[in-house]
C-alpha cells in the first residue's frame, strides 16, 4: 500500500512521540539558538565573573558554542544542572564552574542569567510550578531569566505521560503571569524558526496553576490554530514532508496539552 510523503511524515513524528528525547553532542556556530543566545547575553554582559546556569545543559552543546567567544566565556562562571549523570563527566571536562543534577539544590538569590535552551517543553507538567519558580528564586535581583524554543520539533518527543509543550512567547508570558509584551531577542531571519526571550527578575511574577492552566489552554488553542491554516494552504505546500511532520507537531501538542489540563483537573 502507498502512502503520501506527507502522511509518512505525518506517521514518523507520531510513532517518534514514544521515544524518549535525545541529548544532542554539537552545535554549529550559526546555530540560531546559539547565535540568540549570544545576543541575549551581550545585552547585559557588562562585568567580569558572570554567574551563569545553563539548565538543562545536556552534553555541554550551548557551553561549546561558546567556549569559542572571547567576548562572553571569558567573563562567565558556568554552572549546569543536568539530571542524566551519565553527562557530568563531558561537562566537567569542558570547565563547568560547578554541576548540579536536580533544581532543589539550586540556591537562592545566585544567578546573573539562568537558560533554558531547548529544555522548557521538556519539563514534565506536573514539575513547572515547583522547577520553575525555584528559577526565579536562584536569580539575583538583577537576574534575567532566558527562554529559547524551537516554533516546532523536527522529530516528536516522549515527555513523561503527558508529552512535550512548546510555548511560544504569547503563552510564556501567561504561564509566568508577565505584565507587559516579551521582548523577542532573535534576528529576524530567525523568527519563524524560534522563540527567544529574555525576562528581568523583577517582571517574573511567578508561576501557579492558574497560569499553567491558562497557558495550556492558549497554546491548545493556537495549535488548533496553526492546523487549520496550515489545513487551508495544504495544496500550495512545497515540502509535503516538513508539511506532514508540522501537522503532527500541532494534533500531537493539542492532544498534550488536553491531557496535562485533564492531570491539572483531578
């Protein structure tokens, strides 16, 4: 039986969804998340002895990208959080200032700049009141918080029971209870491919259920959202293939995002 490029595609990324995510190893210079975070960090980097945490740091893939930057690494005091220990010792290798493997170890009132790159739609729901406002706390006065996500993943995820959810900026500042508009920090060649922002401390409210709730409920919607229009212009999409793998990217995150308000609901 034949199927369609884009119902393989459609199919892959599902049966993907079952397997857990993969660490990645290498960054290229021109990354875009590497490149926005570079930008972030020169937006405020005015010091020597930067205290940075690198949540989430995997296998050191944002740290090599800029161990090569003589402008930033040089100023900096990396430390990583990452839970899988069987990364500790090629982060070690790479000079991490100091390594932490769970967010409860995180002290108070100690980070320049926190990141979390690639890593938010990878925390399980049932953990991002309590990781995501012992965040906040670990950042000085003057801290800034930075959020960098793909628009959609290339390949699907198993994120505990509930799936992955990638925000993007209108759903990040109701999970964090934001007062005004984020401030993207990408070049604008970037922006149909990520969502990078930077938070003040001073503007992160904090994170309850209530804005979980409200959040996953936008992003259910917006994903509803993205499906249709992409429904509509499916007959003028040039690569079947990217067209199948982002509708689903949008059906698997509308079901996750059901289910996580489901586990919020009992």
């Amino acid at each position: 039986m034949l199927y369609s490029i884009d119902n393989l595609s459609f199919v892959n990324f599902v049966s993907q969804c079952f397997s857990e995510p993969e660490a990645l190893k290498m960054i290229n210079e021109d990354d875009e998340q590497l490149v926005s975070v570079k930008k972030m960090i020169k937006t405020k980097i005015n010091h020597q002895n930067i205290v940075f945490l690198d949540f989430g740091a995997g296998r050191g893939r944002i740290l090599k990208g800029l161990l090569s930057d003589n402008g930033i690494f040089p100023k900096l005091k990396y430390h990583a959080l990452e839970p899988q220990k069987e990364c500790h010792s090629e982060l070690t290798k790479l000079g991490v200032t100091r390594l932490y493997s769970d967010y409860i170890e995180l002290p108070d009132n100690t980070f320049d700049f926190i990141l979390l790159s690639n890593v938010l739609h990878e925390i399980p729901i049932i953990s991002w009141e309590n990781s995501l406002n012992k965040i906040i706390s670990s950042l000085k006065d003057t801290g800034s918080l930075m959020i960098v996500e793909p628009r959609t993943l290339f390949k699907g995820e198993r994120i505990d029971d509930s799936g992955f959810m990638v925000l993007s900026e209108e759903e990040i500042q109701i999970l964090f209870n934001l007062p005004k508009n984020l401030r993207p920090f990408y070049f604008e060649d970037y922006k149909e491919k990520i969502t990078a922002v930077m938070i003040q401390k001073p503007d992160l409210k904090g994170v309850d259920e209530e804005s979980i709730r409200n959040a996953l409920i936008k992003l259910q919607e917006n994903s509803v959202k993205n499906a249709e229009k992409l429904m509509l212009n499916q007959d003028e999409a040039a690569n079947k293939y990217a067209y199948g793998r982002k509708m689903a990217f949008f059906a698997m995150q509308s079901i996750n995002a059901q289910i996580c308000l489901n586990k919020i609901d009992n």
